[in-house]
C-alpha cells in the first residue's frame, strides 16, 4: 500500500476522490491539520524509511530547503521507471508555466503539481467602483485606502478585512510591499524589506486597520471565508485555493454581490505531491506512476469544483471561465504572479518576517523596528 501526507486544505479532497476511484492504485491519503503538518513531514523525511510514500509540499516555499537537503527525489531521475504511455497521458505541456516553474529547482523538477495558493481579492460590487475594462480588474494596493474608506460604514460593512493572524498577515503584506518598490533581499542577497519603501509599506498597511473590524488581527481563513459569506466587508484578499469553498458555500448569501479581482504584483505558492528519497527506487517509481494518473485533467477539474485553483491551461477553457466566476482572476493571478526568494535558505527566516509585521500591525513595535530587528534576524541566517 502506498501513502500519501497531505495537509488539510480543500483542494487534497479532490486528490483523495481520485485514489477512491481508484482502488487498484493502492493508494491512500493521510490528511493531518495544518497545525501539526511541517512536523510530521520531516519526521518522515529524516526516519530511516518513510512512512509516506508520498508527501505534499508548498513549491517555491519548501522545495529548494528539501531538495538541497536530500530529503526528495528528482522526478527527472524517476521517469525511466514509468511506462511511456503514462509520461504521454499526463500532458506536462498543458501545466500553466508559472506553476511549472514552482516544481523545478537547481534545474530539476521535485514535484507534481497540485493546486495553486495566490492572491485573489473579493469586493462588492455594489460598494466598490472597480472598472473592468476589457478583463481581469486589478487593485493596486496604494488604493485600498480611498476605496476602504468610500465604502466603509460600521458596523454593518467594514471597507477591508485584513487576513492578519499571526500566521498569515506576512503574505498578507507582501503586495504592499511590492507596490510601494520594495523587496525582500536586494540583488545582493541582502534583506532589503527593512528600507525606506519597506517601512512605508508597513505603515500604509497598519494604517487600514482603522478601515476593519476591531478582530482583524485574528483572522485566519476561516474568519475571511466567513466575512465574506456574510458580506461584511467592502473589499477582502484571501487565497485562490479557498475560493470554490466560499463562492460555493450553501450559507454564502452574498456570492452574487462579489466580484473578484487581484493585485498587479501578486504572491502564489504552487502545491504539489513530491517523493520522498529515504525508500526504495522502486516504490519511488511506482509512486510517481500513480501521481501521473491521479493529476491529470480529471482530477484538475474536480481541484476547480472543491478548491478553486487548477494548475493545467486546459481547465481554464471558456466554459469554465464562464462557469466558476473567480477563475479569470484566478488565471490572471498565475500570469502576473511572483514569488519569495528561492533558495535553501528562505524557509528558516520567513517566521521572523511573520513577527516583525504583525508585532507592527498590533503596535507592540514601530514599523521600523520591527523590520529592523527581523533584518538583523534574516541577516544572521544568510550569513
């Protein structure tokens, strides 16, 4: 029996239809919290033989730290072992490339991609004067103040809601960011966030809290999904991978009152299914036998239904776009989209960035202190 790890996110429930379906692959999928998840995986990387088979991993976040670790295995080294017919029916051409470029690393690919996890941002179309013109709108995040505040009258509607629990307000930031010209390392590899452009942003960001409900601060995705089922804020950034859960949610009285939109610069990380290195060669090959089965169009289409981000051009045909209203901005994210560094190191700092700006968005530091101190943080891991 082979086993796959997966956390608890919505789009592992299509991937677990697929295995269901098909019980000669003998397969199953192990799904855990999200609380308990980077513990178990590399309890599994490191054991002397893996108990997962197979296990899911957020690309440009993890990939480069494991891989260079030799935690996982190249898909390149495995493809000798699988029938051709399998390579062929995959269709690795119809991968969005954004999201083919999130497999590889150190020219090599580490995994199959899965569903995608970028920014989309949810306003109300009767509150928010967002033109269209010929396709996806875009919001500049040097807007959300005029338009939070034109549409912000509490307690009934709050112009924003911010996704600022102490687990995601760094994502959550991050366009800010780059819209006010700032980045996370310079072209010298050193912290660059905690400069001029990076402490304005933070600053321009705090400052929108005055636009949210007093609890913004603990709002994770499950707090979003239900502000925006229940239409109460004016304009609301959250992931692509939740979107199918909340548009198509029995108890969301207001999906007809949403239009969807992203950032110019957005953030996405890519989920996919890597192998782990410490088990056989041959388990490894059949493993990825059963991966190229299980994530082909069929299965992209169902992550569409339950999740709302699909990884392959096919799903984004002009039924579908037609069909699920948040896919073009969906499809929009993935053109436009960037990401953080990649490299080895980017993994061990990310936490320090996570506290710097939400110490700032609750006023235990200044902006520029935050930043500082999380600089002086990240500089001594780079070093």
């Amino acid at each position: 029996m082979l086993n796959i790890l997966g956390p608890n996110d919505p789009a592992l429930n299509a991937l677990q239809q697929m295995l269901t379906a098909h019980p000669e692959w003998n397969t199953t999928l192990t799904i855990i919290p999200w609380a308990e998840y980077r513990d178990t995986l590399m309890a599994a990387l490191t054991a002397e033989t893996t108990p997962y088979q197979a296990v899911a991993v957020p690309g440009h976040l993890w990939i480069p730290e494991l891989a260079d670790a030799g935690y996982l295995t190249a898909i390149d080294s495995l493809a000798d072992g699988v029938a051709a017919e399998v390579l062929a029916a995959y269709q690795p051409d119809d991968i969005l490339p954004s999201v083919a470029h999130e497999c590889r690393f150190a020219g090599q690919q580490w995994m199959i991609p899965l569903f995608s996890d970028g920014h989309i941002v949810f306003f109300r179309k009767d509150l928010v004067d967002i033109p269209a013109g010929d396709g996806v709108p875009l919001i500049s995040p040097m807007e959300m103040r005029a338009l939070a505040q034109k549409a912000h009258h509490p307690p009934e509607i709050f112009g924003l809601a911010q996704k600022a629990h102490p687990s995601e307000i760094f994502l959550d930031w991050l366009p800010y960011l780059w819209a006010f010209g700032g980045e996370i390392l310079d072209a010298a590899g050193e912290p660059a966030f905690a400069g001029d452009a990076g402490v304005s942003a933070l600053e321009y960001y705090c400052s929108l809290r005055e636009f949210c409900s007093p609890q913004t601060h603990t709002f994770g995705n499950d707090e979003i999904a239900a502000v925006i089922k229940r239409g109460e804020a004016a304009i609301v950034t959250t992931w692509g991978g939740q979107a199918a859960a909340i548009v198509r949610a029995e108890d969301n009285r207001f999906a007809e009152k949403y239009g969807y939109a992203t950032f110019p610069r957005p953030w996405n990380a890519t989920w996919g299914i890597a192998i782990p290195q410490n088990q056989p060669l041959s388990v490894r090959q059949n493993m990825l036998t059963v991966l190229l089965r299980a994530t082909g169009g069929e299965q992209d289409r169902l992550v569409t239904e339950i999740a709302g981000s699909p990884v392959r051009k096919s799903s984004y045909v002009p039924d579908a776009l037609a069909r699920y209203p948040w896919l073009p901005a969906q499809l929009e994210m993935l053109h436009r989209t960037d990401t953080l560094p990649i490299a080895p190191q980017t993994g061990a700092y990310l936490g320090d960035l996570y506290q710097a700006v939400y110490a700032a968005f609750t006023g235990e530091m200044s902006p520029a202190e935050a930043l500082q101190k999380a600089a002086d943080a990240v500089r001594a891991v780079l070093r």
